[in-house]
C-alpha cells in the first residue's frame, strides 16, 4: 500500500513531531509513504477568513498536487473537512470542469488520519504502547464535518497501558476557531476557559485530539495556567511503542 | 444593567459588545444556566424521536419547496384568508409595516393595544414608533412583561428574557406594580403577572400578534406558545393585527404536522407546546371581528433572491441554534447588536441589513457546526457564514485603511507564501528567527505583538521548533541513499 502524507502548513511548522509520528506508525504498519516537497496548504484559513479567492488557488494546488495519488493521509480533520465541504463550492464558483473532474476523483482517496487506520487498513490495533491516562478531545471537525464516530475511541481502546478518561461536554467546542481565536480573541477565551475545566477535572496526564490546531489552543492555556497537563497528537499515542518509551526514558 | 443597543445600525461590532457580557458574572451565569436547563431538556425529547433525522429532511423540504415558489403560496394565503374575511396588506419594509399597522390601529380610534409572540415587530421597532404616536403598548407574554416593565432588551428569540433572574424579576414587578412584599417564589411571581395581565386583556380591545406559521391552503394563521396568555390575546381582542414575515408562509395545512413536532422539541424541549392557536379570516360571534395580516418584506425577498443564502429563510425561529452554541453561552443575546441573536442572528441581521451593517456578525462564530447539527429544517448556518464573511471582506478590501491592516496584510502575504513551497520555506526560517526574540528559555512565547498579541493575552505558545517537518523528512531522505 502506497500513501501520501500532506502534512498541512501548521504541522509543517509548528508540530513536526506529528509527522514523524504518522511515518513512524504508517511505516510500522507497512504503508509505503511519500511526501510532495511542494505542498504547502489548503487554503482553510483563507476560505474561513472569507478569503475565497486565495483559498481558491490554494486548493486547486492541492488537487493538482495529488491527482496521482493512492491515497493521501492527513493528520487533522479541519483540513480534511476543508477539502470534502468547501472545496465543491469554490471549484463550482471559480473552477472549470476539467478541475472540478480531477477533485472528483480524488476525494475518495484523501483520508483523516484514523480514517485511513480504520477504513482503508483496516487495523484498529496498531501495537501501540502508552501507559498513561489519556482524555481525547473531540474536535468539532472530526465529529461534526468528518462524523469520525468511535473511530478514534476504537483506536485508543486498543492502546495498550492507556486508561482512557471520559470528557463532559465531548462536543463542545474549545473556542478555537482559526482566526476566531484572534479576531474575537475575548469570546474565544471565555469558550477556551469553559472547555479547560471540563478537560482538567478528568485528571488526565495528556489531552489527544486528530486536531493540533485544538491542542495549541487548549495546551497554550494550560502552559499560561500551570495546568499540569500536556497535549498530544492522537499519531504520537499511536505511534509510540514499548522501545520507544524505553528508548525516552534513558 | 447598561444601555444594549439593539438596532444593528448603531449597534458596536460584535468584539467591543462582548466585552460588559464578559465582565458580567451574574448575566453569563444566568444564560449558562437557562441554556444548559434547555439544552438537557431537548437532548432527551429527541432522543426519543426515533424519525428525528427523516422529520428534519421533511421540514427542510417543506421549508425549501415553500421558499422556492413563495409568491404562488403567497398569493393562495391572500386569496383564502380574504375569502374567509380576513384582510392582508403587503408591507415592502419597516417604515411601511409601521405607519400600515398606525393607520390600522387609527382606524379602530385605539389608543392602547396589547401585544403577544411577535419579533417581527421588534425587527421593525414597532413599539417605540406606536408610543411616539400616542399608542400605548402593553407586551402579555411573561418574559416580554419583565422586559417591558423593566426596560430591558431582549436577549433571545423564544427566551428574550433569559438573562434575567428570578430576584431580578421580583425587583421589577415590586417595583412597577407596586407590589413591596412580593416575593421571589414562582408562583407569586406568576400570580403578579396573571392580575396585571388580567386587567389589560378585559379593557383592551385591539391587538397586535406575530405568526408562527401561515397557511397557504386554508388561509389560516397559527401560533405557538406555552402561557395561554397568546390565546387570550388572539381570542378576546375585538380586533387583531397579525405581523409576519413574508418567509412563513407553509403551503399546506398537512405540512404542520412535520412542523409543530420539531418547533417545540427544539425550542423549549418539550413533546407538544401547551397552547397552539390556529385561526381564519373571522367568525361571527367567536373571537375578533376585524382581523388584519400584514406581510413584511423588509429585505426577505432580496435574501430569497440570491440561492446560496435563500437557505435562511427557513427559519422556523425555534432557537436550537443558539441555546446550541458555544459562543452565544458564552456572550448571551445582546452583544450581537440585533433583536435575533446567536448562529442565525449572525446570518439574518446582515442581511435583512442588506450588508450595509452588523458586518461583525458573520465573524462572531468558530465554525464548531453546532447550530447546523441542531436547526430542525436543516439551515447550513457555517455555509451561510462563509458566503457573508466572503462579502464582507470583498467590501472591506477596497477600503484604503485597510491595506496595512495585521490581519489583511498577513492572510495576503499567507497566500503568496502558499503559492510557492520554497517561499513558504524561507517565511518559516524568518518566522523561527523573528520569533527568537519573543521565546522564553521555557522554549514558550508569552508575548507577542499586534495581532499575535490577541493570542498571548490568554494563551502561551510553544515557540518554533529548529526544524520542519519537511527538513526532517528531506534529512532522512539523504540519509536513506
């Protein structure tokens, strides 16, 4: 099995322990994987912004970039959200045919992450060692746009060591938003304030979401508040082995 | 409580109208709580639906069908409710909706009238104009009492006086009633009402109504609500005034079937509304004698003119959307400057404003899809967000204050940087050294200017790691060979 890693412009940047986590887990599961040089965005942040010109070019660059791919793995669910519902509407208003065609027929190969786990693997169990307690945070994303369901639930349960913890309000939303997070910076926090209470009160070692964009959130404010707990990528649980914390612990 | 600004024309953007809700301890308790206490109530009545899913394709399919050959329906509305001895007038906007309803109410030689279920009339502030003209106006539901009396705003569609307390309304009603020993237990509270209410419905004889749903079929008119004070309104009056947007128009009287088991479940959490009040034209001897409906436009068609946002027209105004979302728990009805607040508020208000105002709006949500999960008739809210944002920066890109803009001014240098990988490689480079400076030894920024600051003022973030993803995986390609 061959994929594509489009890793997204903030993972890039930001969290490249995610990636190497992906290549590590996928490699581990037998996936051949390569990754395109010119990626670089999606163009969400444009198109949330009202940018729809620019998020235009952005995706026709995206669909232009994979068009020959098996398959293409993305570790974060807005992204994927962004090229399954916003992408049709910007090819309809600024496309032609002939790329609203290639984006067809590629859209059944782009996956989220557990997606590409469970759906095209179809592996829930992928040998993964974390002994800790873990609370998963539902992105509204991943539930709402992507409707992942217990995909990643199944996948945590199958992590050996891991004491799943159960979040109040899964649902509700961290307050992140994009440029929500700067542009209503107020109301933003005040959602972010709510949903880190909920999050702290199950008394979780780390807080894992399919979402870094979430997670630089949630975990900003509990590094500001001396929260006591960390972030992680859902990748970097699934991708870490019985070697590799042995490994970490020396 | 401070002056709220209700007229979206004079209304501050949403960011600055947040900031006294924010700072209110009593006012976010209270919306948290009313809305958690709705919310529970709801999730359990449509987890018992089993066809909840295939009622919402129905309604929204009822809603878009209505919407898409709305004049026809109009007109058939027009036809039997005249047949049946009612009168319809046509109003193009809210000036025309009001002197209409004036002249109306001139003709009765009226110079009071009550008032029930109508948001309508807000929209087009029909209250202060019928004062100014010598009108008194009395409201007979029990939350638009406590308003009214305690000349407050409302700050919900099904709730408007959801942000007030039970001390609170005790405090008002001591004090406009004249009531020193009341207290704030329910049912003496109640009871106040019922004495004040009783009065105004047996002396006056004129009054205004709002509509749920209009009938195309039959001509008839229906109202729901849950004191019974609507029904004394709409049936002890001599003469009644229906106002109603043009958009809620159903076209058969079947189709309140579909209706009327969604509104209720996902406006107040309940299996049925107490009171549904369903009328035509006039009937000798039974109710008022004169009846009146006036259509509003006052924007409608517009909005039903372009396809991507007809979609908000189908708005049966049941809340779900707002008593689902994370913002308006959060900040309440009053910060988005309009009579409709919360997800549908922030697409209807610009709007019927015809985009020239509440321009905030449309930015006042994270995009969680909460309010679209939950709307009964299927109302993509995100969808409509995104095409008004879309507007809204067309609009404001050409403005000249605008270009160096932080905001602006990144997500154009963003777009350039996205369109070619090795200069979204070099904007990273320079990101990691710029942002040297700002980085604690923690390895964390706790400060960062200009826009970046609106994300250190609560939020710590992790600075730059030495190395990309792509480095990383381009080093271990090297190595590889």
């Amino acid at each position: 099995m061959r994929a594509s890693l489009f890793i997204t412009c903030y993972n890039d940047t930001l969290y490249p322990e995610t990636g190497q986590a992906v290549v590590r887990l996928l490699e581990r599961l037998g996936v051949e994987l390569d990754f395109r040089s010119r990626q670089t965005c999606c163009g969400q942040m444009h198109a949330n912004t009202g940018f729809r010109a620019e998020a235009y070019s952005q995706a026709k660059r995206f669909v232009r970039l994979y068009q020959d791919a098996e398959a293409v793995v993305i570790p974060s669910s807005s992204c994927v959200a962004m090229i399954r519902d916003q992408y049709p509407g910007l090819f309809q208003e600024l496309g032609n045919e002939a790329l609203r065609q290639e984006y067809a027929a590629l859209l059944p190969r782009v996956f989220e992450l557990s997606e590409f786990l469970i759906d095209r693997l179809g592996v829930e169990q992928v040998g993964a060692y974390f002994p800790h307690r873990v609370v998963y945070h539902a992105s509204c994303h991943g539930v709402r746009a992507l409707h992942l369901g217990d995909r990643p639930y199944r996948l945590l349960a199958n992590v050996r060591g891991l004491e799943l913890a159960t979040l109040p309000n899964v649902d509700r939303c961290c307050g992140f938003g994009g440029t929500f997070s700067v542009k209503n910076a107020e109301v933003s926090s005040a959602m972010l304030a709510v949903k880190l209470q909920d999050v702290v009160s199950t008394g979780a070692e780390y807080c894992t979401a399919l979402d870094n964009s979430c997670l630089m959130h949630l975990g900003g404010a509990m590094h500001r508040q001396y929260a006591g707990m960390k972030t992680i990528h859902l990748a970097q649980i699934l991708a870490s082995t019985e070697e590799a914390q042995a490994e970490a612990a020396q | 409580m401070n002056h709220v600004e209700l007229d979206p024309r004079f209304a501050p953007p949403f960011p600055q109208a947040v900031l006294p809700v924010l700072r209110n301890p009593q006012l976010r308790k209270n919306v948290a709580h009313a809305i958690d206490v709705i919310q529970a109530k709801r999730a359990k009545l449509v987890a018992e639906k089993t066809d909840w899913q295939a009622l919402r394709t129905a309604a929204a399919a009822i809603r878009s069908h209505a919407l898409e050959n709305l004049g026809a329906y109009l007109e058939e509305f027009e036809a039997r409710c005249t047949a049946a001895g009612g009168q319809v007038h046509w109003a193009s906007d809210a000036d025309e909706a009001r002197r209409l309803i004036l002249d109306l109410l001139r003709q009765e030689k009226a110079s009071e009238v009550i008032k029930i279920k109508t948001m309508t009339s807000a929209e087009i502030q029909l209250n202060p104009f019928l004062q100014a003209a010598g009108v008194d106006v009395f409201e007979t539901d029990l939350a638009e009492i406590i308003l009214q009396l305690g000349e407050l705003e409302p700050s919900h569609i099904v709730v408007p006086a959801l942000h007030v307390n039970r001390s609170q309304v005790r405090e008002i009603f001591a004090r406009r009633m004249g009531l020193k020993d009341l207290s704030d237990d329910p049912k003496e509270l109640t009871n106040a009402a019922r004495h004040y209410l009783r009065q105004k419905f047996l002396a006056i004889p004129t009054a205004i109504s709002g509509a749920n749903f209009l009938i195309a079929e039959t001509g008839a008119v229906a109202v729901v609500e849950s004191e019974g004070n609507g029904r004394m309104c709409l049936t002890l009056p001599r003469t009644l005034i229906t106002l109603a947007g043009i958009e809620k128009v159903l076209p058969r009287f079947q189709d309140l079937e579909v209706m009327l088991q969604l509104l209720a479940r996902s406006a107040t959490g309940e299996r049925m509304n107490p009171y549904t009040s369903l009328w035509t034209g006039v009937t000798a001897g039974d109710g008022p004698q004169r009846f009146h409906v006036v259509l509003l436009d006052n924007g409608r068609s517009s909005i039903l003119s372009k396809p991507k946002q007809r979609q908000t027209l189908k708005c049966i105004r049941c809340a779900a959307c707002m008593n689902a979302c994370p913002v308006y728990r959060q900040t309440g009805g009053h910060a988005y400057g309009s009579v409709y607040p919360g997800p549908i508020g922030a697409i209807l208000t610009p709007q019927l404003m015809q985009m020239h105002y509440a321009q905030s709006l449309p930015f006042a949500s994270s995009l969680c899809g909460a309010c679209y999960e939950a709307c009964p008739v299927k109302i993509n809210i995100p969808e409509v967000l995104l095409e008004l944002r879309s507007q809204v920066v067309n609009q404001e890109r050409k403005q000249a204050g605008r270009f160096f803009d932080p905001l602006y001014l990144g997500l154009r240098v963003a777009n350039l940087l996205f369109a070619w990988a090795w200069l979204f490689h070099a904007a990273q480079w320079a990101g990691r050294v710029g942002l040297r400076v700002f980085t604690r030894k923690d390895g964390w920024i706790h400060w960062l200017p200009s826009v970046g600051g609106k994300w250190t003022q609560t939020r710590d973030l992790r600075g730059l790691p030495a190395q990309t993803f792509h480095q990383w995986w381009a080093a271990r390609a090297k190595e590889k060979q």
